[in-house]
C-alpha cells in the first residue's frame, strides 16, 4: 500500500513497472461514490431487462468497465498514489480522467438509461433539468471545447497546479474537474444521450479535429520548457531515483501530446462511423417512404374510377 496524496516528508519507493501494477492504495470514500454509481447503472439495466426491454452490453461494459474502471485505476492504483511524485504519471491520469473516463461514459448513455428506468415524478425532474436555460448554456458545444483546450494552459501554467499538489481537497477536486469537462466536451458531441448541445455530424467532426493542434503545442510546450512546473513542490522530494524533475516533465509533455492525438483520432474515428451509420438510417426511411408513396400511387391507378 501506498500513500494517497503524498508529499515531500514521505518515503516513496521508486516507480517501476511492477509497482505500476501492484501498487494499489485505496480511497475508500472515492471507491464507494465510484461503486455506488456503477450499483445505480447496473440496477437500471436489470430493472429494464425484468420487464422485457433490450439494453447494449456494449453500452454496460462500456460505461462500468471503461467508464468507472478506468477512474478506479487512474485513482486507486499506482498512477494514483504517484500522481503527486511524478508530473509524468500526473499527466497519465489527467488524460484518462479528462479524455478516457468522459467517452466510456457517455458511450454507456447513462441518462438515456435513466429516462427509460426512473418513476414517473423523478423523470419529470430529470427532464426539466435537461430542457433548463441553464443545461442549453452549459452543454453549448463551444462552451465545452472552449474549456476542454484551454483549462488545461490555465492550470500548468499558473499557480493552481501547484496549488492542488499542497491541498488533498483541492486535489480530489481536480480530478472530479477533469471527468466534468471531458464530459462537457464529449457528451453533446456523441450524442447518444439526450442532452442540450447537439449538432450536425460535420460540425463535431470538426470541434474533434480542432482539439488536436491545442494538445499538441501544449505538449510540446511542455517538452521544450526548461522552467519546471511546481518546481518547489518537485524537487524537494529530492528523489535519487531516475527520472529527474526535467525528463520528467519531458516524459510529462510526450504523453499529453501522443495520447491527446490518439484519443481525439479515435473519437474523430467514431463519429465519422456513426454518421455513416445515420445516413445509412436515413436513406432506408427515405427509401420507404418513397416505396409507400409508390405504392399509394400504384392502387390509386389500379382502382376503378
């Protein structure tokens, strides 16, 4: 077990790649509110499957196993207990956090789940919220890219970062920031759920494309820095274990980069499937329509006059 959170007067072993598997420090409080959640879905899709209803078990394993499963590792596990210790092993988590845990989620639809399975008055309440002036504001597309690539230069490059790595409180909440904005970004965009903010397939294929470039010069920014981010804070762990303070943040910038572009390809990769998918749909429809309408015609002739 290791310490959660830890700081400069603690004894960290050095970060192999067998401690990146065995490695495990467990929050309780966070684990419950993440097991709590998935209880909740999963609950959903029993009470829909008892009374005859179909639901995807891509769309459970999705949000339960991708979703909450990947906040459990980036939380729980190494990458948890040393995202205080190594800016490299931060930027892991803050990538899964904000990118990974955000899409598994939404591709789960949970508030579709919810609106099929809540009573009748929790449903209405659910539904106001999601037609609120407030969720159209919040959910804007624009609104969510806006701090999808720009919150993340806010952050290491002023004081907060720092901030959030003497403050366990300000810590829990910027992981909790990190899943808020990912899913502001990728929720409308997916558009598997009902919620305010979606827009027409040419439109998020190119919000998606955008965020590209704004990952990549932060990475790089990030690689070519020879001022330290939280500086203070890094080096007096005075570790004698590789990487130092400056390679670190070199590893730090290459994952944000790399893993910022595969992410967003994929997602851009998903979206272009699913409006191939649609307009497929939509040709179908079309095509019956006409067939119906030919249909109509053809007895319409037929009749006697």
């Amino acid at each position: 077990m290791l310490p959660l959170h830890a700081g400069p007067g603690d004894q960290i072993a050095p970060f192999t790649p067998l401690r990146l598997l065995t490695g495990w420090s467990v929050e309780p409080l966070l684990l419950g509110v993440i097991v709590l959640i998935g209880a909740i879905y999963l609950y959903g899709v029993r009470k829909l499957r008892k009374r005859g209803d179909k639901w995807s078990r891509g769309r459970t394993f999705a949000f339960v196993g991708g979703g909450l499963g990947s906040a459990i590792i980036a939380t729980q596990s190494a990458i948890g207990a040393y995202d205080t210790v190594l800016l490299s092993i931060h930027m892991a988590q803050h990538m899964i956090l904000s990118m990974l845990t955000p899409l598994m989620m939404a591709l789960g639809a949970p508030v579709t789940l919810a609106l099929r399975t809540l009573p009748q008055r929790p449903r209405k309440w659910l539904l106001s919220v999601l037609h609120s002036r407030f969720a159209r504001v919040l959910c804007f597309p624009l609104i969510g890219f806006t701090l999808f690539v720009l919150s993340p230069w806010a952050l290491y490059f002023s004081g907060f970062y720092d901030a959030t790595l003497r403050s366990a409180l300000l810590h829990d909440l910027l992981h909790l920031h990190f899943i808020l904005v990912g899913s502001l970004f990728f929720w409308p965009l997916l558009g598997l759920d009902p919620v305010p903010g979606k827009v027409i397939y040419p439109f998020r294929l190119i919000m998606t494309f955008l965020t590209l470039p704004f990952h990549a010069f932060l990475g790089i920014t990030i690689m070519s820095s020879t001022t330290l981010i939280a500086e203070d804070w890094y080096t007096s762990f005075e570790r004698s274990w590789p990487p130092s303070p400056l390679h670190d943040q070199y590893i730090a910038g290459g994952l944000l980069w790399g893993s910022g572009d595969i992410v967003g390809l994929v997602f851009f990769a998903v979206l272009f499937v699913q409006w191939v998918r649609d307009s497929q749909r939509e040709a179908r429809r079309e095509d019956r329509r006409l067939d119906r309408l030919e249909e109509q015609a053809r007895r319409a002739e037929q009749s006697p006059r």
